[in-house]
C-alpha cells in the first residue's frame, strides 16, 4: 500500500480531517460533536432516528452539505442514497441544493466527481442525495434513502405528511434519520422526534449501550466558540428583549406554548407607564394616531344600535420620543389619550379624526384600510397628504403586528399612562383576555385577538379587542423614517435577517 493510499484512507475515515484537509474547513466543537452521531449511526448500521436543535446562524446547514459531501465521497462505489427533505422548494431546498454544491466544487475529493441529474439529484460516482420539498402540496413517490434521511427545519414539516409520504422512505434498510431544526412548539414534528430520540437514549443507556441521540444547544453554548456570535444575539435581544417568543426559540431553543394568554401579569407590567394622560399635545413633542376602523352597521338589530356587541372604531393618541433614539433603532412610544366611536358614519368620523389630527399635530395617522376602512383612509389621506400610513389586515400582516408589538413592549419601548380612566380600564380588560395561537408550519405565524363573542365570565359584557389592536398599530412606526442618517427600522418580520449563515 502506498503512503498516498494510506493517507487517502486516513482521511476518508476521519470525518473533521476530510473537512478539513479537502474543504479547508475547521468545524466548531458541537458542529463535530453532531456530525460523529449521526455518522456513527449511519457507519454501524444502527438506524438510529436523531434530534438535533441549533440556534439560528450557528452552522447547521453547512453542517449538513459537510455530512452530505463526506457521505457521497465515502461511499461512491456503491449504490447509497440519501433523501434529504426541506418544508418548501422555493427557496429552502433550492438553498440547501446550492450550498452542497459550493462544498463539492470546492472539495478535492469530489470536485471531479459529482455531477447533477434531473433538477433535484446529485452524485457522487454512484452515490446520490435527493432534494425533496415538505411542502402539503406536493406529491413525493418513488425515493428510497439507504444510507440516511434527513430532514431539515423539521418543525415547519406536518407529522401527517411526514409520517405517510417520507417515513418510509427509510424502510429497506431502516436508514439512519436526523431531524433538524429550531424550537417552536411542543406540537411539531421535531418536537416529537427529541422526545423519541431522549426516551431512546435513556432505554439504550439502561441496556449499557448509551449513544448520544439528541442535541439542543443555545445562542451561550455557540457563543463559547464564537464571541462575535454572542455579540450579535445580545442586539437581537435589544431589539426584541430576552421574552420575546421568537428570541426564545430561535436563539435558545426553548419552546413556546402554541395556545396562551397573549399579554400575561408580567408583560402587562411592562406596558404600564409613570405618565400622566394627556387631553393636548405638549410643545416641541411628536404624535401619532393610530386607528382601527369598524364598519358602520355593525351590531345593529332592525335597524337599532346594539352597543354592547357591536365593535368600535378605535383611537389611540401616541407621543413619540426620539430623544434618546440611535442609528437603527426605534422610537419610544407613550399611549397619552383614547377615544372610540360606536355607530358613527364614516363620514362624520373623518370630519372628528380631521380635527383630532389638526389638534395633536399628528405627524403621522396610521389608519386601518382593510375593507371598508380604504375608503376613510383615503379621505384622510387627502385631508393630510404625507402623513396617512395605510395598513392592510392579513394573517401574515396582523401576524407581524403582533410580534412587533411584542418587540416594543418586552424592549421598554411601550408605556401606557397612569391611573387608568374607563376606557383604559376597558383596554387592560382586551389584553387580559387576548389569546395567541402559534401555529405550526413556515412562517412562524400567530393568531391572535379577543375571541369572537367572548364575555366576561365575571360581568357577562362581551369583550372586543379594538382597543387592543389600534394600540399594536404603533408598532408599524417603527418602519418610519425619523430623521436619523441611516435607513429606518422596518416592521418586525419573524424570518428576515434569521437565514442560516455558517
């Protein structure tokens, strides 16, 4: 045997020396640590089924095309496949095609090797790698993974469809799954599979065979390795605060709750503020009003006002303080007055918000235009030509609202005025019976609000959420520009600035 055979065989057999010496890559710690599970597994035909949860931008995917090019280069002679799965083509699966690529073009020992088939294949001699979508819409048939499954962002994935279109995919040989991912909810998919995979690492440990099969790491345990790494997650928290949903799962893999209150005693305290109410503006100060509109014949009864079930137009008066405020960052908001109207003509209710906006001065009117509220914010936006920021309810934008929302109270950049006065009163009473749904999927979307016909179980009263809603329209401000050098700070949007960056 020659030297040079020897040391090909030296690499192949070492999983961080091939990474190193044929990508010119030096893996982190717990980067390694995952890879010699699963290829312990997969390399002794265990056909064990691994949890691996990592913080957004820590490696995880860069990982995985490593353990794809190692596992294509290793066993190019035979016929080994791998099935690997991402919950959208577009551009999840198209990414992780992308970024195999990168590392077979760069890697010696594949570089002259692979090639590409069909679209969604690629090859190694005779070993392939399948790029399949979770997506509910499509229709996956025919792919048998051998040697490994894995499947990427597992908490995006359904459990029906995994279960009945993927899972047996591993079956002839009863390959080795990894699920991969982020904490969301203890409902997903990945949810499920660190459950499986720690009750299987306890019964093997038992048996006195114990293997590692789960990891859930957080933002400190990357940090140890990658100081900058730190750096970055503490100005996530600063823009979002330490609480925030997607902080906590996101960065340190803790789950949420998919059904609960949306504004606990807690986070309730943070909302209340030192300040006084405020009937004018004070000089030399910025105001917003921020207005969810109802319908004009909503809750009526043969054509008699029903108040009590009827839902209302809301008003909130925000002062906005930019004193203290940095580059890229947002305003600090104070709620300084309240009103509402119940069964009142649009065209009457843009003659009282004119003179409501040439009272405070507003600088900006952010006005609800979902449905019959285009047309008053329209009329608004002739009356003050500049200064109407319309915004549009969807799942996803009310979605959106509700994290940024979130963002600005858990960062101390929301205060409510104190003592309550009734409609105040009436507004704490919407927050504590507001309910937020997680729901499962892409997206990281939630549901929330105050339940259609909810009641008071201590009064009877029904309970809107109108209130609440034109309260969370500030934090739509935040993507308005306030005289600072560089670019505003936009509404929050649960994925942007989270890709997977090695």
């Amino acid at each position: 045997m020659t030297d040079d055979t020897e040391h090909l065989i030296r690499v192949m057999m070492d999983f961080t020396m091939f990474t190193e010496l044929s990508s010119g890559l030096r893996l982190r710690g717990y980067q390694v640590a995952v890879a010699r599970a699963i290829l312990e597994s997969i390399l002794n035909n265990y056909g064990d089924s691994l949890a691996v949860i990592l913080p957004r931008q820590s490696g995880k995917n860069e990982l995985q095309a490593q353990i794809e090019t190692y596992l294509l280069s290793l066993y190019f002679r035979l016929d080994a496949e791998i099935v690997k799965v991402s919950p959208t083509w577009k551009p999840q699966t198209e990414n992780a095609m992308r970024r195999l690529e990168r590392v077979l073009r760069r890697n010696y020992h594949s570089i002259a090797r692979w090639s590409k088939e069909a679209g969604y294949i690629y090859r190694v001699g005779s070993a392939r790698i399948y790029f399949l979508s979770g997506s509910p819409s499509t229709s996956v048939v025919g792919a048998t993974a051998n040697l490994l499954l894995s499947c990427d962002e597992a908490q995006d994935i359904g459990i029906e469809k995994w279960d009945k279109e993927f899972a047996p995919m591993a079956a002839s040989r009863n390959a080795t799954r990894v699920f991969w991912g982020t904490a969301w909810t203890s409902k997903t998919l990945l949810a499920r599979e660190l459950r499986l995979a720690r009750q299987r690492e306890a019964d093997l440990a038992k048996q006195g065979a114990g293997r590692r099969l789960s990891f859930v790491l957080s933002a400190e345990d990357v940090r140890r390795e990658v100081p900058a790494y730190g750096d970055f997650v503490d100005g996530q928290i600063a823009r979002l605060g330490r609480a925030h949903p997607l902080i906590r799962t996101q960065f340190f893999s803790e789950e949420i709750d998919s059904d609960a209150g949306m504004f606990p005693a807690i986070r309730i305290a943070l909302m209340k503020g030192m300040h006084a109410a405020q009937t004018s503006p004070r000089d030399g100060q910025l105001y917003a009003m921020l207005i969810d509109i109802a319908g004009e014949d909503e809750g009526t009864i043969d054509g008699i006002l029903d108040s009590s079930g009827r839902d209302s137009t809301a008003l909130t008066v925000i002062e906005i303080d930019i004193t203290e405020l940095e580059v890229d960052q947002a305003p600090t908001y104070k709620v300084v007055f309240r009103k509402e109207w119940i069964g009142v003509k649009h065209t009457s209710l843009h003659a009282q918000l004119t003179a409501l906006a040439e009272h405070w001065q507003a600088r900006f009117l952010v006005v609800d235009s979902t449905g019959v509220g285009a047309g008053l914010s329209s009329f608004l936006d002739k009356s003050f030509p500049g200064k109407v920021v319309p915004f549009i309810f969807t799942q996803k934008s009310k979605s959106d609202l509700g994290w940024s929302f979130l963002a600005a109270i858990e960062t101390g950049r929301y205060k409510e005025y104190a003592p309550a006065d009734e409609l105040q009163r009436k507004f704490w009473k919407q927050a504590e019976f507001c309910q937020s749904r997680v729901l499962d999927g892409p997206g990281k979307t939630i549901r929330w609000g105050v339940s259609d016909g909810f009641r008071d179980p201590d009064t009877g009263e029904l309970v809107h959420d109108d209130l609440l809603i034109s309260a969370a329209m500030v934090s739509v401000l935040d993507g308005q520009q306030w005289g600072l050098a560089r670019s505003s700070v936009k509404l929050f949007d649960p994925l942007s600035g989270l890709d997977e960056v090695y």
